[in-house]
C-alpha cells in the first residue's frame, strides 16, 4: 500500500478552472511553489550577501593588524545570525529602504560591541571603531535597499500568486481590491471560501473561481505556483483551518488581514504588522517554529541518535542473540509506517511477535498482552526495548526522536476518515516518542487524545520542548508500557 491510498483521492472532484500564471510559464503544470517562487530564492542568498560584504566593507577601515580573518568571520556570522533571528531574511515581505534600517543598525551595532569586548579590537580608539560601524551599516542598507527595489520590480512584473481564504463577500472585496492595486506584488488567482451555501458559486466580477475543498485548494495551489495565502478575518472556522494547515504543508506563507475598518481601543501593536494594499496583514506561523528550527532539530536528532546507537549496541546484541536462540531467525521486524507527508517508509523493531500472516501484520491493532509471546519478549515490549532499533531510523532521517509515532497504512486510511485531526499529524517527522506518549497514550488509548496531542505538540513546537519531552520519556522507560 503507497501513501496515496491513505488519503482520499482528489479525482472524484471537478477540474477546478483557475487562472494560468503569467510570463513564460503559463500553460505549464508547475510543482508546488515553483516557478512564481524565483526571485523569493533569489532573495534570501542576496541578503546574506549584501549582509556579509557590507561586514568585510567595516573590516577594511580597520588598521591593517587588525584585519584578521576570525574577526572578519566572527562578524560576519554574528551579524547573520542576529538577523535571522530577528527574521529580517523573511523573504515574504518587502520593506521599503528606510523600514528595516533600526533594526539592520542596532543588529550591526550588538555585533562590534561584543566583537570589541572580547577581542583585540578594543585597544582600538572609539573613533576607529565608530567609523567601521557606519560603514559596515551604509554598506548594509544600501545593498539591502537594492535587493529590495530589484525584488519589488521583479514582483511588479509577475505579482506573486495568491488564494484568498474566508467568508465569501469578504475575500471577493480584497481581491478585487488587489486586484486594482497590481504594483502590490501580490495577484489573487482564487477564492478559498468557508460559507456552506456558496457551494458552486462564482465570483462574476473578477473570474475568480470559488474553492470549496481542501483538494479544489491544493490544486489551485500546485497550477497555479501559488506561494501566498491571504486569510481574511480569524481562522477559527474548522473547514478553514484544515484549508489552511493544508497550503501551509505546501510552504505558503500565511497572512491575516483585517477587511474591516479598524475597532480603535480594542487593539495594539501586532507583530509582523504591516499592509497590503491598504488592508492590516499579520503573519500567521502555523508551523513557523519549525521551519526556523528544523535544523536544530535535526542535529539534536543526529548527535543523540548516533550516540545512543553506539552506547545501545551491547544490549541489541544481547537481544538479538537471545531472540535468536528462543524464537530462531529473523529477530529484526520490518514494517512499512506512513511518515512525513504521508510517505511510507520501513520501521525497525526487534521481533516479539509472528504474525501469521502480511495480512494480520497490517491490520492488527496490538499484540502487547499476546499469550503467544515468550516472557523475554513481554520483558522487552514492556521496557521498550524492542523499540531501540528505530534509533536508525531517526539516524536516517526517517523518524524523529520526538514526533507523533508513525502508524501502518491501513490504520492511516481508517483514522483518516474517522478523526478530523488526524491526517494534520504528518506535517512533521514522525518520533520514537512524543507529548502523547509521555501522557501515557500508548498502546490501546484513544486515538482522539492522540490526535489533540500530538497537533497541540506541532503548534506549540520548539527545541526546548523536545528535550524536555527526551527527559521525561528517560524518566518513564522502564514502566510497564504497551506499544
């Protein structure tokens, strides 16, 4: 069974008619995100650019001893690092030149005052180094302010694609509203809407068709290129938010904008606040933690998996030799698991159990209190060391140490169906262990409990949160647990 008979299949859906992109690649099917998305791309290494040159532009006003190639690094990598922390390589805004530019200078100026505090720059004069400071920031602004007018007549050329989601009459203004407004770098190509009754109606102003399903949506999305979705009021409706974690799946930015005139004394200052066309925007970041942290992931899922692998090899061994010689060959149990975007992939476990058939093997809930099996093997199910094999897994970057767990094709396709937030489980890697787990969900438990939390640990996710989750997952793993 492949991934795909996991999910209902769009084709019993109508053609949705959506409008062909423009310039050179209209009438091209185009994957997701492709082809409208090239001069984002092209931004981001543009910016590290410009941010790195305009460091090595303040280094030269330095006395010639000074210029030592770890100062010049040091700078370099602190001020990228400040940026990207302070999201100013978000490429899915353009500020104006004179917008970005406190932050981009007291970015500049955290950078040389630590870099002069702990380095031989500071028996230079105040004067010297001030100096170097206001070059470095000229450079910065400067080169900054460029790419953006290159980006911002780049998106004047060919505006980026974008579908529009909320309440029908709602996102029938705003798009007509861009619509009128092409120098805003942003075209509307379709109208997502959450009104039950505007089942097979069309927008007669602009063209737009109305998109009424997840699947009308997505492909919308994938002819389209689109890589901007516009959110028109609150996303608390369900069918909008399923909408809206499944095109940010798909790597959309994600923008609320308010339609109405303002509620003034109701509201303050929002972050990442700004306008489109005249219509208050605020980013919304369903997964964004993630996305700035998918590395840290990764490398805290490559350093403990690789150790864990090396320090765990004597107790496999004894396992496997002791399966070996109780139940004969075959003491390693391969299973196809759906992962990450619903792509299968085989899991590793030591074998406690035979099924008796492929048949059984796929669609049998839990074998945890089998007669059948040996006490070793109860022994080894119940401290989980049978699981200790998918540390190769996570090794290679099939699994997660922390995740929702992965689960067989056939239950995919039924919990599907019958549990609305269950497919929303696969935005990320799937884990050895996770926020359900460690509530005692394992085994025979609601899949509904899971499902809330294993979405409440993707929200709310964050580095810090999964170690906390590895800590109390140690404390737990000689529990009598099922699997």
């Amino acid at each position: 069974m492949t991934a795909e008979s996991t999910v209902a299949s769009p084709a019993a859906h109508q053609p949705v008619l959506v409008l062909a992109p423009r310039g050179p690649a209209t009438g091209r099917r185009q994957g997701p995100g492709r082809g409208t998305r090239r001069p984002r791309h092209v931004t981001r290494p543009a910016l590290w650019l410009v941010d790195g040159g305009a460091a090595l532009l303040g280094t030269l006003v330095l006395p010639a001893p000074h210029r030592h190639p770890l100062v010049v690094v040091l700078l370099v990598a602190g001020v990228i690092g400040l940026n990207r922390r302070a999201r100013l390589y978000d490429i899915s805004v353009v500020p104006g030149a004179l917008d970005e530019l406190p932050a981009v200078c007291g970015r500049i100026a955290v950078a040389w005052a630590v870099l002069a505090a702990l380095s031989p720059l500071r028996s230079l004069p105040l004067t010297v180094l001030v100096g170097a400071f206001a070059v470095h920031c000229a450079g910065a602004c400067a080169g900054r302010a460029t790419v953006h007018v290159l980006r911002r007549r780049a998106l004047r050329r060919r505006p980026s694609p974008a579908l529009v989601v909320g309440p029908l009459a709602a996102t029938r203004r705003v798009s007509a509203a861009l619509l009128r407004r092409p120098d805003c770098g942003v075209r509307p190509v379709g109208l997502v809407a959450d009104d039950p009754e505007v089942l097979g109606e069309a927008d007669d102003e602009s063209g737009l068709p109305v998109l009424t399903t997840v699947h009308e949506a997505r492909r919308a999305l994938i002819q389209n290129g689109v890589d901007t979705v516009l959110v028109v009021g609150a996303a608390t409706r369900v069918e909008k938010a399923a909408v809206l974690r499944g095109l940010a799946a798909h790597g959309c930015a994600l923008w609320q904008l308010d339609a109405d005139p303002p509620s003034y004394g109701m509201g303050g200052h929002r972050r990442d606040a700004g306008h489109l066309a005249g219509f208050s925007r605020t980013m919304l970041r369903p997964h964004g933690a993630l996305r700035f942290g998918g590395a840290g992931k990764r490398l805290l899922d490559l350093t403990l998996s690789g150790s864990l692998l090396v320090l765990a090899a004597p107790v496999l061994l004894v396992c496997a030799l002791v399966l070996r010689v109780m139940d004969g060959p075959g003491v390693v149990f391969r299973q196809e698991r759906i992962g990450k975007h619903g792509r299968p992939f085989t899991m590793l476990k030591l074998r406690t159990h035979r099924p008796a058939s492929a048949h059984e093997a796929a669609t049998r809930w839990s074998v945890a209190n089998d007669q059948d099996m040996s006490r070793f093997c109860h022994f080894l199910r119940r401290t989980s060391l049978d699981e200790l094999l998918q540390l190769w897994n996570v090794f290679r970057g099939d699994m997660s140490l922390v995740g929702p767990r992965p689960e067989r094709p056939f239950f995919v396709a039924e919990f599907s169906q019958s549990h609305p937030g269950y497919p929303a489980r696969h935005r990320m890697l799937t884990g050895i262990t996770g926020l359900a787990q460690i509530n005692g969900l394992r085994g025979d438990t609601s899949i509904e409990d899971r499902c809330r939390y294993d979405n409440a640990y993707i929200d709310n996710w964050s580095l810090w949160q999964d170690i906390c989750i590895l800590l109390r997952t140690a404390a737990q793993f000689v529990r009598p647990t099922g699997s």
